[in-house]
C-alpha cells in the first residue's frame, strides 16, 4: 500500500508512473487527497476543543479556590460540552479515515522507472537468454505422454481424487518431485537463507498484509468455517513472519526459504496452453523472501535474479529471463524478472519463476519497519520475493528436454537426490 505522504507530496509522479501499469483512476487519487485533508481537519478540531477543555479543567478548580462557584459551573458544562463535540468529531474521523483505508488499498504499486511500457505478455524485454536447445527424437512426446507412458504422472487418477488440475505422481516421478524440492532448498540455504516450514493456511490479515487481498481474492481457495485460506505460495506466510516487527539495521538483510504446497483457483484458465502440468490447481513451490534495507533492495533483487538463474543452468534448461512490462506486472510489485524455460516437444516458453522487488509496499501493510542502530525513529523495510523454483514446469522442460530412446535422463545434479540416472 502507498504511503499518504507519497500519494499527497507527488502527486503528479503518482500518476505518471501509475499510468505504466495502465491505472489512469486520477479521480481516485484526488479523492483520497481530498478525504486526507477531511481527515487533517478533523484532526485539528479535535486537538483544539481537548486544548480548551484542558484548559477549562485547570480554570475549575481556580475559579472554586477564588469563590466563584457559578464561573465553576459554567466551565464544568461548557467542557461536558466539549467532551460531546469531541466525541463526535472522532467519530467522524473513524469514519473517514475507514474510508481512506478503503481506497488506498485500491491503488497498485508504483513501477519502478526502467519497466518498460506496454500493456501486456507482448511488451516484456528480454534481457537474458541461455542454455542449449536440446535436439529431440522424431515424434517427441509432451511430458502428460510421457508421464503416461513412464506411470509417473497420473492425470486421471488426480481429477478422481480430487478434480482436474491436481495431478498425482508416482513412483520415479514422486520421486524427481521431492529430489527437485531438497535441490532448491539446499541451493538456497547454501546462499544463507534461512529455511522455515510454514502454515499452509493463512488468515485474512495475513492475505492483506501481502496484497492477496482485496486484490486476488477469486485465486484463492477459502476455508469458510475458519474464515482462512489455502496459500497460492509461501510468500505470503512467510512475509508475514515480519507482520508488526521492528527490525535493527545491522539485521538486513533477513533471507528466509520455504518449500510449500500451494493452491490456486486459476479460475477461467483453460484450453491447450493449460494442458499437464502447464496450469495446474495444487503445485510444489520454494520460495525465497528478503526483507531488505531500501538502499540496498535492488542490490538483492540482483542478487536473487542470479541465484534463480544459477537453478536453471545447473539442470541444463535452456532459459530466458524477461522484465516485465507495466501491464504486465501484478498490482504489488516494482519491479518483475520473469524466468521462463523451453519445452522443447511443446515447442514453447513457459514461466517458471518471478522474481520481484515490492519496495514498501507490502511493508506498510505489514508495519515493518527498521530503525538505524542508536535511533528512535523507524522506517519501512523493502520486501522482495522469488520462485526458486516453481516445480510444475520445470518438471514439464525436464522430461521432455531429456527424452531419448532409452528413457528420460535425469539431469546430473538431481542424480544424488534421486539415486538413479533415467526414468525408463
């Protein structure tokens, strides 16, 4: 969530740099300015009539102390007066301010200045391409053929058990699954995160506090009786590890991973680009979070970004990394690197990370805050979030990158997890 002091004293920036990510609402933004100064106003009222009746409180007991009981009396109900009016004035302060709440939440975050324009898949750069395409056999097969063919994936059994878009793995498969898990998570502890295992369902402050709610309420799956929900990745839990915390500077910055199930609606997703493992509804995920010192906050960004690409070069995936265009970027972030890699037998691009910098965004709704060593005052933290990796697509680039006449090679660094060399 924008700050108020952001939104009031840059105006005019607010809304240049808004426009990039296609929100054009200036009513909103003067509409919010114009309920903050409601606000303020109330505000001063307020402090006034409490001055006066402060001053009325001292008044009393002179006015009784010289002889002038009614002087004492009139004091006493002009300030029973004034404990009504001021009663009342921060009743409507409560109001509007709720008000205020309502539309600031409304507003996206502001996009960094080098993302590029452009208002949607079409418009993002790249600005990094690796990796070796893999010559495949004639007639290669998708990796839901291949899945069949190997019993590694089963497709149907998953839509018995629970629907369409929750497969089930077995045998080598279940395996290679678990094997990629514990790569990531090594890899990221390796590069000094901390590993956490987090919840798997969040509440709603929870939800809010990472931007999943207002904004992503129909992904998300929902427990009404607990009135919780399912997480769509451990970013959220585990940003909110940091929800109502002041850090110490000299703390920054704190790098947790997790290793998740998560859970996404993807409510009107279908068609062939959906297919296997393309689009599912339940998926394994590690995530890596940063909570970082805003100096130094795209120094991490850069720093997360070759940590991801160092994964999919150790699996020898081709791969191209993309920054998102305004139009394309979700409504908290600043600034998005996407990872996609090449499955070769689909003859596609598909993504399998973001990685992105929120600045204070999701901060303020967390109220994280640092403070300099030595001083008082504190001020919001940036957070920054990336896959690393989402496992159902890498999945879908391993097995059919690697199929050969023998089988599926396992790429060589996944070998120690798995204990074995090919799927056949």
């Amino acid at each position: 969530m924008l700050t108020l002091t952001v939104i009031r004293e840059n105006r005019d920036e607010v809304i240049r740099r808004l426009a990039k990510k296609k929100f054009t609402n200036t009513a909103l933004i003067d509409q919010i300015i114009a309920l903050d100064d409601q606000r303020r106003s109330l505000q001063v009222q307020s402090d006034q009539l409490q001055a006066e009746s402060n001053r009325l409180s001292k008044e009393i007991g002179i006015l009784i102390k010289n002889g002038n009981p009614d002087g004492a009396q009139q004091a006493k109900e002009r300030t029973a007066r004034i404990k009504e009016e001021v009663k009342n004035l921060l009743d409507q302060m409560d109001e509007v301010t709720a008000r205020l709440q309502e539309l600031l939440v409304q507003i996206p975050n502001l996009p960094h200045d080098s993302v590029p324009e452009g208002a949607g898949a079409e418009s993002n750069v790249k600005v990094k391409e690796g990796g070796l395409m893999p010559v495949l056999p004639e007639n290669a097969w998708p990796h839901w053929d291949l899945g069949k063919k190997y019993n590694i994936i089963d497709f149907e059994t998953g839509t018995k058990l629970t629907g369409a878009g929750f497969p089930l793995f077995r045998a080598k498969g279940a395996k290679l699954e678990r094997a990629l898990i514990n790569f990531f998570l090594d890899e990221a502890i390796k590069a000094g995160y901390q590993e956490v295992l987090p919840p798997l369902m969040v509440n709603e402050d929870s939800a809010f506090a990472t931007g999943q709610l207002p904004d992503k309420e129909g992904q998300m799956y929902q427990v009404p009786v607990d009135n919780l929900y399912l997480i769509p990745t451990a970013e959220v839990p585990v940003t909110n590890i940091f929800r109502d915390v002041i850090l110490e500077a000299d703390e920054l910055p704190v790098k947790t991973v997790a290793y998740s199930p998560c859970f996404r609606r993807e409510a009107g997703s279908y068609g062939k680009d959906v297919r296997g493992l393309n689009r599912v509804h339940q998926f394994d995920k590690v995530e890596i979070v940063q909570i970082a010192h805003p100096e130094k906050s795209y120094q991490a960004l850069d720093e997360m970004v070759a940590h991801v690409e160092m994964l999919v070069k150790k699996l020898q995936l081709p791969y191209r990394i993309m920054k998102l265009c305004g139009g394309d970027m979700s409504f908290t972030s600043a600034l998005t690197y996407d990872f996609e890699v090449y499955a070769a037998a689909q003859k596609k691009w598909l993504e399998v990370s973001s990685v992105s910098n929120f600045e204070s965004f999701q901060a303020n709704r967390l109220k994280l805050r640092f403070r300099e060593n030595g001083s008082k005052k504190t001020q919001l933290a940036h957070t920054l979030n990336g896959s690393a990796l989402a496992l159902p697509r890498i999945v879908a680039a391993i097995l059919e990158n690697n199929q050969t006449d023998r089988g599926i090679a396992v790429p060589a660094v996944l070998i120690p997890y798995t204990d074995f060399e090919w799927i056949d």
